[in-house]
C-alpha cells in the first residue's frame, strides 16, 4: 500500500514519484500512522535508501515520505506491478463514475451491469 500510494502513472503512460504525507497514507491504509512510520524506517535504512527522508531523521504523522528516485518505480517489477494494479483501479472507478452519472441523469438501466459488478464484488 505505501509504494501504491507513492507512485502514480501520468497520461503519458510515464511512471513518477507521488510524495505522501505519512498521515495520507495511513488513511489510505486503514492503520495508524506509527505503523505506516515502521514500515517507511525499514525502507530508508541506511542498507536500503529508498524512501526519504533519509534514516536518522525522525518522522511524523505529518512529515512527507517519497521515493528516493523515479528509477526504482522503473526498475523494480514489483513496484511496477503495484502501479499497473492502481492504473486499472483507477480506470474501473472513474468508468463506474461516468456510469453512476449517466444513470442518475437518465433514471434508467441498471446501475451496475453483471460484468462491471462481477468484477466490482472480485476486485474491490
């Protein structure tokens, strides 16, 4: 969930950083902040330095984390995987929203078709 929340994928199908708030993350986590802090020390150790702030910094719900460079988002499949998963999230979603639009405009149909609440009930 943290590198989720890190990184995003622009229009041109280009890879980036997306730095958080460790508080937003948390959020977005469903945990509290000192655990989503945990998980940030063990990747900015100093073995590891891939998120800032660099280790030996003391960190806050508030203090904003980042990856140290777009090269690891580009490099490290898993990370890769993690934003392709997001990219299709957000797809489905803004999809779903055009739906809920259109069906409250126009009052008819079926809100959610058998595919879209297939994958709706799988997915989310």
């Amino acid at each position: 969930m943290l590198f989720r929340c890190l990184s995003e994928r622009e229009s041109n199908n280009r890879d980036i950083r997306r730095p958080q708030k460790v508080i937003d993350v948390a959020k977005v986590a469903e945990v509290k902040p000192s655990s989503v802090i945990k998980v940030v020390d063990i990747f900015r150790r100093q073995d590891n330095c891939f998120l800032t702030p660099s280790f030996g910094k003391s960190i806050t719900a508030e203090t904003v984390i980042d990856i140290g460079h777009e090269s690891l988002i580009r490099q490290w499949k898993k990370v890769q995987e993690w934003v392709e998963d997001e990219v299709k999230m957000r797809d489905f979603f803004k999809d779903l929203g055009v739906h809920a639009k259109t069906w409250k405009e126009y009052g008819d149909g079926k809100l959610l078709a058998d595919l879209h609440l297939g994958y709706t009930i799988k997915n989310v």
